[in-house]
C-alpha cells in the first residue's frame, strides 16, 4: 500500500507541475485543488517576513523559541517527548512519562522547524529534523500504528496493553498532528520520509475506521486528526483518505453516552450551539471546514455557520480568547436531574458567561480559533473572518508566549489579583515548561513560524492582502502568471500600508485590500491619487486594474483608541470599558499606575484622551497608551464584601500596555476591563 501511495505522489507531482495552481501546492493549508474553497494560499517560501511587527516575532522564533523548545524537548530531565520516542523505538530502556499528548506536542513542534525552514532554509534546522525522523519511523509498528505510551508498554509487556483503549489518550490526537507536520515537512523541504510515516498512520486509521467505527468515535478526543487527514488527502490525492475524513464526521454520531464536554452527544449535523472543551470545539469546525472545502456539503458549513455565530455573538471574550471556564456544566442536553447535569471543562460557558478573574482562554482554542477562521476565510473570502483571526493572533494567541519567547501561559485571564483568596490550577504567571500540560507552547511556537502564511491568499481574480506587514512577497496567481511586491509598514503600531509592485502580470487583475472591522475613514492612494473605490469596514476592497511594475498603492486606516463595551447581558463586565487600537487590546497593569495606587480603585473617564508612546520591552517595539484616570483611593477591602460607594476623585496618570505583552516586566496584577469613572 505504502508504493502504491508514493506512486500517486510521484504521478501527482508530475501533472501538478504542470497545471496552473501549482505554485500553491506548497501553501500551509493547501486549498488549491479544493473546489469548495474560493481561496488558495501562497508557498510557504513565498513571504518573506522584512520589517515590523512580524517580522520581529518571527525573527524571536528563529532565534530564540525554537532552539529553546528543541532543547527543552530533547531533554529527558525537563521534556521527556523525544525519548519516549527513542524508548517506543527501543533505542533506550524505560517507561514512557508526560501526557499522553506528549508525541504529538513533538509533531507540533517538528511542524514549526519545517515552517521557519521553509522560509529560512537553514540546513541546520533541516538536519535537525532529518535527525528525529528515522527515529519516529523506527517506533512505527507494521501497521501503521504510533502512539509512545501504548508501544512502550508493549515493549515492556505490560497487561493489557492495547490500541484505543482509553479515549483520554489521545491517540488520535497525536496521529493527527504527526499527519500536518508531515505535509508541512514535505512542502518545505520535498522530503517525504516524515510523510511516509503519516501515511502509513493515515492508511492505519482508514484500516481501523473499516472494522472498528465505534472506538474510533470514541476516541475522537481533540480532534487535530480531522485537519491531518483532508491535508493527507490534498498532499497525496488518496481518495481513501478524503473517505475517512467524510466518515470520521458521520461516525461521531455512532458514539453512546457521548458528553457535550467532547461535542459528541449530539451528532454534529444536529448540533446548534458551541459547547464543551475549547480546544477540543475549534480544532472540530476547523477540520469540518476542511471538509466542506473538499465536499461542499452544505450540512456541514450551515452548522459552522451556527457555531460561529453563536461564539462571535455570545462567547468569545474581547481578546479572540475562547472557552470560558475552568470547569462547569452542562445542563442543556440531559433533564435537570441533579445527576444528569454533565461536567465540562476548559470549555465554552453558557451565552454571556465570560468572566475574568478565572477566565480559562486555553493558548491552544485560542490558536484554534485561528485555524478555523483562516479555513472559513478560504472558503468565503469574507473579512469577517479575518477579523477574528487578527484579534486573536494579535491578543490571545501571543499572550501565550513572552515576548522572549521562552515562557508560556496554558490559560490568557483578563484579569489577575493578588487579593484573589483563591488558587487556580495554571498559573498566571508564564513558565518555561508546563508540566502537567504543555499542548499550548510548541502550538503557539508553530503558530508564530506559520505568520508569513496568513498574509496573503490568491483567487482566480487576484491577489488578496490579509494581514498587514513588512515583507516581500513572490509567488504566482492561480493562472501561473507571476508577481512580485513589497509592503512596508510597521502595522498596528503605525497606520499606514505601502505596497509597491515589482513584477506583475501583463492582463489585468485585481488586488483584495482588507479593510478591518474596527477601521473607520480608511483611505487608499494608487500612485499617489485617491482612488475611486468604497472603503467599507470590514470588507476586502478590490482594485481591478491593468498594473504595471512600480506601482505603489498606500492604505491608511486610522487607528484612535477606541472604548469598547459588552453587551449588558455579560454580567461580569457591566459597565466597564476596555481599551482598542486597531487590532490590539490594551490592559492596565499595576506597575503603570503610581506606587501608592491600587489597579482595582482606577477608573476611566468616558472621555479620557489617550497619548499612543512608543517604547520597547523585551526589546519589541510597543505601543503604549498615556491617559489621565481617577482614582476611587480607597483600597481596603479586607474582610469587606459591600461598603458604601467612595467619593473620593483623584487624578492619576496610568499607561496602558498591549494585553499580549502584560506580565513580561515581572509579576504584577493586571487588568482588561477597567470601571467608567461616576
Ligand atoms: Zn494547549
């Protein structure tokens, strides 16, 4: 099965090369064979990230998060991933140790070294990689199957050692990021022995699926495998592979006693509101959206479409966060009998329920919340899309990580106090490691080497601009005509977007500018002259034109900072605001308000002026935000749980720092939402 596999590959790859589109095989998620997609992404060596923003993340990623992560996770004394691959292969002796995600933690963070290489081509990372590989092959068993605790215990002749026999062990889980790290490797580097070894994982789980449907519903926890398994199908055109996807949906419907906690109670086609585990929700619609990509079953985006309106509308937090609380219930799909209501965890909570203090906010459904709207993106084309995967990226995905790039949070609050009697399981301040769960850190590491990928998209009609930021971009239109640009910006600091052509097809085409949601008053210039188009929020623009090399087309979008509010229904933030400029959200924290201050007595004048300053921490460029405050000054509130309301009104000066870089200048208490002053 293996040659034949590889056969179609090769076959494949002859007839791409010779087919218009062939440049965006090698995109991340590649849609460019896709006919339910209207979108197709570039190569991944097609941006290179030069100035700014991004640029600056990236270049902390090259240098510092992935030899930090590499090591961590080739140390058996802090990470024990690699060696449990090393004992599975039976290179070493010992007993597997860490979660039972631990490998495909690993796969996530070969996945990020393939990335950065794709645009670095860096032999070292190459060889790196080609290091670990024939180790992971070696503890592949003949069937196909990879899953370290489960292998290791066969070695060890451990009782009862047996494939899927805890759906807590995330076997599928695991199986499906080594499946996108291979896609990702192969397309980096046009190796396919990491894809050798997913597609024997991939042809193990259609063989499994054949005799044992029910277990494997079961055991659909997390489920990365259903983004893995359509990215093995656009990589090596094996319809089983398209099959099983499509089966891997129906057969969630198979599974009994099911928990909203896990999606699985009620059959996906019949679901109609977000629910349970987080990471768990998104990594689901975002592998859906997969498959209407390849299928254009609309049973299934007219769900999506549910999902997503229910969180955008009701359970998404201001920062793109998602999921809600640490644990909870679901009383919704049982009767109220007291023993019926089911637990949840790290999950969506109910409609408005987004509170602060001990918002959950998991890095990785933060990160999942991108992969579904980059998927809903290259299906639609809408913007609305892009605006959540611009919040989030730029707020809750990168909170998870400092801006040094070796410390991590597992949960993003919107609000830390000290006074708080209570301890929560994740810390909040981040660490090096997350022993008990370090799913977010190799995921939010991949996420950053991935960037360069979400700025641009192509079409049958053009090109379209994403997310702003310094780079040069190479790559060709759907028609394999070619075009080269540069953009130059310093994006969301700054509000101006320079883009000058340097090679461009002869016929006319057209260039998707994305107007953001926030974004009132944009302007575009096209060599210099106001151009005749409707700059609508939270639309893509498009300019229709025969353009020449040397044309220079500037979009500006006026960034003031901007009060925000909730909607009233979300108790826990009634009448506070909480700060925006452009894309980002701000946050107050306590080492930005005067010494003798406490952060919960300041409050916010409706119409406080703020002052943008420019200053680094960590040596990144932010922005920060000066404004006079007032002060209620009355501290105090031990053993208080209600006291009459303080008059006291003092002005104090309070500077506000983008919330994904709170907590990086030491510990202090912090704070999204802020009280309007009386
Ligand atoms: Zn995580």
């Amino acid at each position: 099965m293996n040659k034949i596999c590889t056969g179609v590959v090769a076959a494949g790859l002859l007839f791409m090369a010779n087919t218009p589109g062939f440049a965006q095989q090698k995109s991340l998620v590649n849609t460019s064979n896709s006919p339910y997609a209207k979108l197709k992404g570039v190569n991944m060596s097609a941006v290179k990230l030069t100035n700014g923003f991004w640029a600056d993340r990236f270049k902390v990623c090259e240098d510092e998060m992935i030899p930090y992560m590499w090591d961590l996770y080739k140390d058996p004394n802090r990470a024990h991933a690699f060696t449990n691959f090393e004992i599975a292969a039976g290179l070493k002796d010992g007993k597997h140790t860490g979660p039972p995600f631990h490998d495909g933690d690993f796969y996530k963070l070969i996945e990020a070294l393939a990335s950065v290489y794709a645009v670095n081509k860096d032999p070292k990372i190459d060889k790196l990689i080609d290091e670990v590989i024939p180790v992971i092959a070696k503890c592949q068993r003949e069937d196909g199957y990879i899953h370290t605790p489960t292998m290791i215990e066969e070695r060890n002749q451990a009782a009862g050692a047996k494939e899927f026999k805890d759906r807590l062990h995330f076997e599928t889980y695991n199986l499906g990021h080594l499946m996108t790290a291979a896609c990702v490797h192969y397309r980096a580097t046009g190796k396919t022995t990491l894809l050798n070894i997913a597609k024997k994982a991939t042809d193990y789980l259609y063989n499994f699926h054949e005799k044992a449907s029910p277990e494997l519903a079961r055991n659909a926890i997390c489920p990365s495998h259903y983004m893995g398994v359509v990215e093995m199908y656009r990589t090596t055109k094996d319809p089983r592979y398209l099959e099983l996807s499509k089966n891997l949906i129906n057969i969630r419907g198979l599974v009994e006693n099911g928990t909203d906690d896990n999606q699985d109670r009620i059959p996906f086609r019949k679901q109609t509101k977000a629910m349970g585990h987080a990471v768990r929700a998104n990594y689901l619609y975002a592998g859906v959206a997969d498959v209407y990509a390849e299928t254009g079953d609309t049973s299934l985006i007219s769900r999506l479409n549910l999902m997503w309106d229910d969180v955008t509308e009701r359970k998404m937090y201001i920062t793109g966060a998602c999921g809600a609380l640490y644990d909870g219930v679901s009383p919704d799909g049982t009767s109220y009998e007291p023993t019926d209501v089911q637990k949840i965890h790290q999950a969506y909570g109910r409609d408005y329920q987004l509170p602060n203090h001990t918002a959950h906010g998991e890095t990785c459904a933060n990160i999942g919340n991108v992969l579904w709207n980059w998927r809903m993106l290259q299906l639609t084309g809408d913007a609305r899309y892009t605006d959540v995967m611009e919040l989030a990226l730029y707020n809750s995905v990168l909170s998870g990580i400092s801006l040094d790039g070796k410390n991590f949070l597992y949960t993003n609050p919107l609000s830390v106090s000290d006074d708080l009697p209570f301890q929560q399981r994740w810390s909040k301040d981040r660490v090096g490691y997350i022993a008990l769960s370090n799913c977010c850190p190799p995921n939010v590491v991949r996420t950053v080497a991935e960037i360069g990928s979400y700025l641009y998209n192509v079409s049958d009609k053009g090109l379209w601009f994403n997310l702003y930021g310094g780079s040069e971009l190479s790559t060709t239109l759907t028609d394999g005509s070619k075009i080269k640009l540069n953009q130059m910006t310093t994006y969301p600091w700054d509000e101006t977007v320079s883009v000058s052509l340097q090679e461009a097809p002869r016929k006319a085409f057209s260039m998707f500018f994305r107007i953001p949601g926030w974004c009132k008053n944009a302007k575009l210039t096209i060599n210099g002259k106001p151009a005749n188009v409707n700059l609508t929020a939270g639309q893509y623009v498009e300019l229709n034109r025969k353009w020449s090399r040397n044309d220079k087309i500037e979009l500006t979008l006026p960034m003031p900072a901007m009060l925000m509010e909730s909607n009233p229904l979300v108790e826990e933030t009634r009448n506070q605001i909480a700060v925006k400029r452009g894309p980002i959200v701000y946050c107050l924290e306590s080492n930005d308000i005067p010494k003798d201050e406490k952060l919960f007595d300041i409050t916010i004048p409706a119409n406080i002026a703020f002052k943008p300053v420019k200053t680094t921490i960590e040596n990144s460029p932010i922005t920060m935000l000066e404004g006079s405050a007032i002060s209620t000054g009355k501290g105090g509130w031990k053993n208080t749980l209600y006291r009459e309301v303080s008059t006291l009104q003092k002005p104090v000066q309070i500077r506000l720092v983008p919330y994904y870089a709170w907590g990086n200048r030491g510990h202090n208490e912090m704070a999204v939402w802020l009280p309007l002053s009386r």
